[in-house]
C-alpha cells in the first residue's frame, strides 16, 4: 500500500474477535484512480509470491475495495468513504499491529512467517 502512497495505512489483528480474518488492513486513497491503483499493487505483489486473492470487490468504483486473501483482508477506501464506513470504530477491540518502517531492517524469518500466514 505504502509504495502508492496509501495514506493512514493500519493493520488490526481481529482473530480473537471473528472467525473471517486473521487481520484486517485498512488503508485510504485520496481519488477513486488512487484507490485502484493500491489494490492492484496488494495484488500484484502477492501474486509475486503465489497468493492469489479468493475475492476482490469494488474495483469498478473505486470508493472502496475489498480484497480477500482468507487470513487477510484488505480494504483500500476513499478518504470520504472510509471516515463514513470508520471501520476502525468497529473494530475499536482489535489489537493494532506495528507496521515497521520501510527503511527498516526486517527480523529474521519475518517474510516467512507472513507469506506462510497468508497461505493457511
């Protein structure tokens, strides 16, 4: 998401609350054109790594897409709709996840670990 400049980008680890994800990330877009353009870039890095998404919605308008990876969900708003929608707030009892600096180097076994979570 980072790379086409998602903005408020945030990760919330759900499992304990639901049984449809593991983890919700949420991240905004200041333009319909914006908000396709970070969709794709989650899909084509994963399938980078042979992960395929099981659903993508939204796409044909842009306020809101929801891709589908199980484990993962993604949901890459609009500004307007993602303050209207605040999945966050319902959320509230989520732990949110760090999301490490891009410039930082990654922990041992990390892109193991989350390519192996996203395959289960």
């Amino acid at each position: 998401m980072l790379d086409k400049k998602a903005l408020d980008v945030q990760v919330l680890h759900v499992a304990p609350l639901t049984s449809i994800a593991d983890y919700l990330v949420l991240g905004s877009a200041e333009s319909d054109r914006q908000t396709r353009a970070v969709a794709d870039s989650i899909v084509d890095a994963l399938s980078r790594v042979n992960q395929r998404p099981l659903s993508l919605e939204g796409t044909a308008s842009g306020q809101w897409v929801l891709i589908d990876f199980g484990d993962v969900v993604a949901h890459v708003f609009r500004q307007d709709a993602r303050s209207h929608y605040a999945l966050e707030r319902l959320w509230s009892d989520a732990r949110l996840i760090p999301i490490p600096d891009k410039d930082a180097t990654p922990t041992p076994g990390a892109k193991e670990r989350l390519t192996r979570k996203t395959r289960s």
